[in-house]
C-alpha cells in the first residue's frame, strides 16, 4: 500500500479539472495519444456538450517516480455548488485533494466551500494553479490569495497548463510526495469497502464503485451489504483505467469496482458498506442522506409514459443518488412525480437526462421549496407542493428555509450586487476584503428568492465576475402567500406558487399578462385571474374566437341574420357555463421557462 495514492481534483466550476486530468492520463500513459480527446473523464453527451462535470468519475493511473512505480487513484470531481454531494462522496474515498484555482480568476465562492469540505475531512491539500499559459494570467496575485486562504507559503504552491501540459508531472510527484498512502483499517483482513456511487447496466444489473478499506475482493467472492442485508456474488471485480477493466483482485487501498449483477432497485445504496457474506464486521462511516433543497412536479406529457416515467428516474437515481422523488396527481396534468433536487442547475440537468436519455417528453412545473405552516386550528404542518398551501384566512405563521450566501467579487461591482441583494430579501451580515481588489459579501437571504434567477442576475450585474456559494441555515418566519392563476374562474394547478406578500400584485401582474398573451383564444369569451392574499389582484378577459355565421347572406332583411347572431351567443353562452378551458402542452411549458 506504500506504493498507493488516492486523490481527488476540487475546484470552482470552469477552473480547469477536466483538462489537468485529461493531462495526467496522458502523461502516465493511461490513454495513449491517437486515442486522446478533450473532456475524456466527462463520458456523458450533456457533460461535454456543456463543458462542465456533473458526475464524478474514478480513474487509476500509473507513474514512476525515483525509479519506483506507483499507484494513482484519481476522482475527477464536479465544481458546481449543485452537485456538492458528489464531491462529498470522492472525499471520503480518498487521503489527499490537488486544489485548482484559475491563474485569470483566482479564488472563487465555490473554491472555499469545497476547500472547507476537504479540510473537514482531514485530507492532505496540495494548492496548484492552472491556466496559467494564458495571457491573462496574474500568477502572484492567485498565489497570494491561496497563501492568505490556507495560511502555506508561496513556494510550496504549484503551477500547471492543463492545455499545454506545463508542470503536471510536477504535480503528480508532489501527489506522490506530500499525500499519504492508504492506512490499514484492520489487522484481521476483512473484506470490508465503502460504496462512494455505482451504476445500473441491463446486462450486468448494479455495479457498485468502491473504495477498499479492508481485505482483498475477488471474482467469485460470496458478499452482502451491510445496511440492507442482500447477498449477492461478485461476478467482477476491476479498475477504471479509465475504462472498466476486469482484474484479479482489488487489495486494500485501492479504488474500483464490483458487478453484483443484482437487477431491482433499492439494494444498492451510497454510503453502504460492502463485507464477506455472514460477518459481523462493523460497517464503514457512510454519507448522511443529502437534504432536497428544491422541489419540482414532473409529468409525462401523455399519461402513456406515466410508467416509463417512474422506471427511467428509478434508472436516474441509480447514477445520481442525491435525486429523490415521489408519486402525485394533478387534476390537470394528470399522474407524475414530486422531485427533491439540489438546486435549479440539478433540476435543469435531471429533466435534460430524462428526455435524452428516456425520450420522454414531460411537463416540468415551476420549481418550489418546503414551508412550515401554522393553521388556524392550532396544528403545524410541512407544505411540499404549492396547490396544498393553506387559504390566506387559514394561515397563522409560515416558516421557510433561509441560506447564507457567500460572494466574492471585484469591488467595483458592489454598487451593483447591493440592490440587487436588497431585491432578493437578503441581509449582508458582513463585508471583508478577501485581496486586493476583490471582497467577500456574506449574506442571508430566503431559500425562495434562489427560484427567481438569482445567480444569473448576480452574473450579470458584475459582468460575470463575482462567484456564489451557499449553505443551508435555519427555518425563519416568512410573510408568504399563495397565488393562484384562475382560468374561466378554475384554479390551475400548475401555475399556482407561493409568493412574498409585499410581491403578490407584481407576481399576479406578470403572471396573467404572460398567459393572456400566449393562451389559445377558446370559443367563447375567457377570464384569467390573479388570485393571493383573498382577492382577485388582476384579471383580464380573453376574447372568444369570431366567426362570421353571415357572411354566406347577401340581402335580404336584417332580422335573418339577427338570428343566427342570437343563436351563435346562445352557443357561446352554453359552452362558458359547460365548457373547460383546453390548455396546450406549450403553454405549460411556457409558463414554467422563467421570464
């Protein structure tokens, strides 16, 4: 095990892990250079086509250093705040973190939060920068911040070019030097490994990816999880390099992967512990459960795929365990799924997953959050969807969750960022300056106020200069409404939402100007309404589709086309009292896409 390194790449969304780690497999000769492309840990379409990581990805790698060969398991890591709980997972499979910081960025909201979590878990941090072949690169001023962040000195930071491939063998034997090798958990040698993520193959049913903490794992051994007892047998045992490979064994120390070739879903769960069948050896410190943040209704257009939907986020929530969700009906939309994300990125990528991947085309309904709210009979109850929000007269109290944002930014945009805190209900509890030029904001702000473009307000008022992150805090009262949209006087639900109370006329405003405008008429006159705080906040009437019943007439005395005029009204005037208001799919969809 002296000859085993375990490490994992953090950084802040867009800093260059993907790139440095395409580097390193082609300077350990991982992947040969004909075989060599760009993003090739990123193995999912979406992952590439949108540049960013959203799984994190193992990989093994071998380096000679001093005439002695050595193990490299690398995890590739997301840098995006909403997939956090993927970078939680590769920390605790690993002993050390190369942390990236961009030489034209420098430190970011992100590159704190995830450097805390490191730090948290005792890992060894080896500070490196990137980028730094770019004429834009301001290497002493990147290298003064992370000496000001870690409290190391200059010297022992490093510098690379993911693009060039500058100062990564360098980095790599500063791995090898300053993270350390695996400990031995046990003396007895029991087969004990934590679960860090796996995957579902129709073929090979779940295969789990695994960090080894004790023992030796081999094909054919007799195994089980700890946590829900299933026996099974390890039909393969392999390595990712970077492609599953089949190996003999997997020894104590390393990172790899075992074929269960369980296929119903359930058995398999992150932060279990794999062990031999029929011992009692005490399992491994798994992963709390990660906490939804944001919830949001998702409904096959068809109701056909209602089944199809159910089984392909059974699928999803296999490769992505932070995804929950749970079954609902709407009288509108029919049957579906309430779904816990981790933030708006999460949601965007889960419904992008679901159509590609399932070909399914779905109704995704405007994102929300949980409240707490106090009735009038005395009793406190948790509100997940926003068509059960109690009436306005019913409510007593309403709690609702609040997060601390941190921002960091270049001063001369705090004149902008200010505002538009005060818009999204935050309270900055203080401002320090982080380096010359750039402040750290932190602030207080309701979980709501996320759903209503914050981050891209915040991107564009700096200029895309200033980064966020965020944490969850405490529930804290709230003074929230409901606000129903009412379409030939019918609430629909979809469109209803929770709104702050001082914003319930704006909301209720823009909400029926938006669907009078995109609304197919009907044939007979329509009423849309904004309702919150108990009373229509705005209406207007959609007019009915015309006909012209006389335009085959010519002549004649007027009182014949009179009648037909009469018995056209009449007509209009039955189907408004009988007839339901026919809302296309688009609408829906168009209502939802913020503005």
């Amino acid at each position: 095990m002296q000859h085993i390194r375990n490490f994992s790449i953090i950084a802040h969304i867009d800093h260059g892990k993907s790139t440095l780690a395409d580097r390193m497999l082609e300077v350990t000769g991982t992947i040969e250079k004909r075989k060599m492309r760009d993003q090739v840990l990123d193995s999912m379409e979406l992952e590439r086509e949108r540049g960013i990581t959203i799984k994190m990805q193992p990989v093994r790698m071998h380096f000679a250093k001093a005439g002695e060969k050595y193990q490299l398991n690398l995890i590739d890591t997301p840098g995006h705040i909403d997939f956090s709980y993927e970078v939680s997972r590769a920390l605790t499979a690993v002993e050390g973190a190369i942390l990236l910081v961009d030489a034209t960025q420098g430190v970011q909201a992100q590159t704190l939060t995830t450097l805390r979590s490191a730090q948290q878990q005792g890992l060894v941090i080896v500070p490196a920068i990137s980028k730094i072949d770019s004429p834009l690169a301001d290497i002493e001023n990147v290298k003064q911040q992370m000496q000001k962040l870690i409290g190391i000195s200059p010297e022992s930071i490093l510098t690379c070019s993911g693009r060039t491939g500058e100062g990564v063998e360098e980095l790599l034997q500063a791995v090898i030097k300053r993270v350390p090798p695996p400990k031995s958990e046990s003396a007895s040698k029991e087969q004990r490994a934590l679960i860090f993520d796996f995957q579902y193959s129709d073929h090979q049913g779940v295969i789990v990816y695994l960090r080894n903490f004790g023992g030796e794992f081999k094909k054919g051994d007799a195994l089980e999880f700890s946590a829900s007892g299933r026996k099974f047998q390890a039909l393969e045992v392999g390595v990712f390099s970077p492609q599953p490979t089949p190996t003999e064994s997997l020894k104590e120390g390393e990172t790899g992967y075992i074929v269960t070739g369980i296929k119903e879903p359930g058995f398999a769960r992150v932060g279990d512990t794999v062990r031999a069948r029929g011992t009692k050896t005490a399992p491994l410190y798994g992963y709390s459960e990660p906490r939804p943040v944001v919830w949001a209704s998702v409904y096959p257009e068809s109701q056909d795929d209602f089944t199809a939907l159910r089984q392909a986020l059974s699928r999803l929530r296999l490769s992505d365990s932070s995804l929950s969700f749970e079954e609902e009906s709407s009288g509108m939309l029919g049957r579906g799924f309430r779904c816990g994300l981790l933030g708006m990125l999460h949601l965007e990528i889960v419904t992008e997953r679901l159509r590609r991947e399932f070909n399914l085309t779905l109704v995704v309904t405007t994102p929300t959050i949980t409240y707490d709210v106090e009735v009038r009979n005395g009793t406190r109850k948790t509100v997940y969807s926003p068509p059960l929000f109690p009436d306005h007269g019913e409510v007593v109290k309403v709690w609702e969750p609040f997060f601390e944002a941190e921002i960091i930014l270049p001063s001369e945009y705090v004149g902008g960022v200010m505002p538009l805190l005060f818009e999204h209900e935050a309270v900055a509890e203080s401002t320090e300056t982080f380096s010359e030029g750039r402040l750290i904001i932190k602030a207080i702000m309701p979980l709501r106020e996320l759903m209503r473009n914050f981050f891209d307000k915040i991107k564009s008022v700096s200029s895309g200069y200033a980064s966020v992150s965020w944490e969850m805090r405490e529930l804290r009262e709230a003074d929230v409404t409901r606000l129903d949209i009412l379409v030939a006087e019918e609430p629909i639900a979809a469109f209803t939402r929770v709104v702050a109370a001082h914003r319930a006329y704006e909301e209720a405003q823009a909400a029926v100007e938006k669907l009078y405008n995109i609304l197919p008429r009907q044939q007979f006159t329509t009423k849309i309404q904004g309702v919150a705080l108990g009373r229509i906040l705005s209406s207007k009437t959609l007019p009915a589709l015309s006909k012209n019943v006389t335009q085959h007439m010519y002549g004649g005395d007027r009182t014949r086309k009179m009648k037909l005029w009469e018995k056209q009204k009449r007509g209009k005037e039955k189907l408004k009292e009988r007839g339901r208001v026919n809302i296309p799919q688009e609408v829906f969809l168009k209502m939802v896409k913020s503005e």
